[in-house]
C-alpha cells in the first residue's frame, strides 16, 4: 500500500493519554502524531469520518503548556479480532499556531528521548 502521508509521524516512548473533552473519559493512547495526523489506538469504536473533540495530556509542560485541545476527524479504525483493541487514524483539524508548535516540540523532545534511550549502557 502507498503511503498518502505527507509528513512523517513519530512514536513516543511512553504511553500518552488522549482524552474525549466532553466527557473527560480515556479515548486511547496515542501510536504515533504530526502537526497533521496522529494514530490511536484503544477500546473505544471509532466512526470513519467521524469528528471528536479530544484532548492530549502531556508527561511534561511544554511553552507553560500541559495539555491542547483540538478536533480530530477520523480517516480510518481497523479493530484487532484477537483484542479488544482498535487502531484508528486522524486528521488533526483548526490547530490554532501555538498548538502546531506545541505538537512540533513535543516531537523533538519523544525523538531525542527514544534516541537517546537507544545509546543508554
């Protein structure tokens, strides 16, 4: 299959909770982000081309930040028959300027973390 994805995603390290803001209930943990899409995988059904409200709590602030908030439409869910899971990809929609720079240092920070993990003795 090709890949349609203009930008690459990246994979944190450890698990990063994503919430539904309406109800403030787990959503999933999120698989992988860009400034453009992320993958999520969970318990929860996801409609295709459904619209969610959601939200990411960070491990850490980021510009004196611990959470954003934004919409995310639902491009594809495939759900695992040996599990309860289901993996679901997103496009991330009106991220505000400071979000997307948000989300770009977070990306930085999980890249030099599992990089330097890797070099650990």
């Amino acid at each position: 299959m090709q890949e349609k994805r203009q930008n690459p995603r990246s994979r944190p390290g450890t698990k990063i909770k994503v919430y539904d803001r309406d109800t403030n209930e787990l959503f999933g943990y999120l698989a992988d982000i860009s400034t453009h899409g992320m993958m999520l995988i969970g318990e929860r059904t996801v409609t295709r081309d459904g619209v969610y409200r959601l939200k990411i709590e960070f491990p850490f602030t980021i510009q004196g930040e611990q959470e954003i908030n934004f919409e995310a439409e639902s491009m594809w869910c495939r759900n695992d028959p040996e599990s309860y899971y289901s993996k679901a990809g997103f496009r991330l929609n009106n991220l505000s300027e400071s979000d997307q720079e948000i989300i770009e240092e977070f990306i930085k920070t999980v890249e030099y973390e599992n990089i330097s993990t890797m070099y650990k003795t």
